[in-house]
C-alpha cells in the first residue's frame, strides 16, 4: 500500500470531498422537500453518502439557518416532544442556485482533467 504524505487515504478523502459540498447537498435536500434532522441524516445515507453523524448534520443546518439560508418550524412528534422542521427560504434557494451553477463549472473541470486523453490511456495501456 502506497501512503501518501499526510497519510492521505480513501477514506480522508471521501472525508474531505464531502466537507466540500455537504452544505450544498443539504440545501438541495430540502429544495425537494422539508424535512427534520434525522430525515436529512437518513437521506444523506440513502443517496449514497455514507454515515453522516447528526454531529455533522444538525451544527451545519444551525450555520444554514444563522445564514438565513433554512428556516424551521416546530412540528408536533408522534412521539416525544416536537421536532424542527427545516425548509428552504428564498435566499436559500438564491444560494442553492449558484452553488449548483458552480458546482457544475467545477466539477466539470474535475472531470476532464482527469478523464485521460488519448496518449494518457495509451501510455497507460502499455
């Protein structure tokens, strides 16, 4: 196994990549739908992120709202005691739009940097 210095590995990494845009992806959650904490968590999870810890979650949805970003209402529990409801508020969806719009620009570069040209996958093959 080659370690990189810093002793970077795959999961750092994922680590890394997903402190990048987790706010971005948080907002875009809620743009399809409101939802309460361990919703977004379990969202998270079913998208295929991973384990993200409500550790994680719940201090970056309290930035969000300090932001202005995500607005959130008291919801009766069938269960307990209420729940916070977060939702997108037009800043929010302000935000989100140029996040994407940058994302993508960005993203793409990612990709075609390193999708290999055709010398790169001939010196690769050989």
């Amino acid at each position: 196994m080659v370690v990189e210095p810093g002793g970077d590995d795959a999961a750092e990494r994922q680590a890394q990549l997903l402190r990048g845009c987790l706010d971005m992806c948080l907002l875009a959650l809620l743009a399809a739908e409101p939802a309460h904490g361990y919703d977004l968590v379990r969202r998270l999870e079913a998208a295929g992120f991973g384990t993200v810890s409500y550790g994680t979650v719940y201090p970056l949805i309290t930035r969000l709202h300090r932001l202005g970003l995500v607005a959130n209402a008291s919801e009766p529990s069938p269960s307990g005691p209420p729940r916070k409801i977060y939702r997108l508020t037009d800043a929010g969806r302000d935000r989100l739009s140029a996040w994407r719009a940058q994302w993508f620009r960005f993203s793409a570069v990612v990709n075609d940097t390193l999708t290999p040209s055709g010398d790169d996958h001939e010196h690769a093959v050989r």
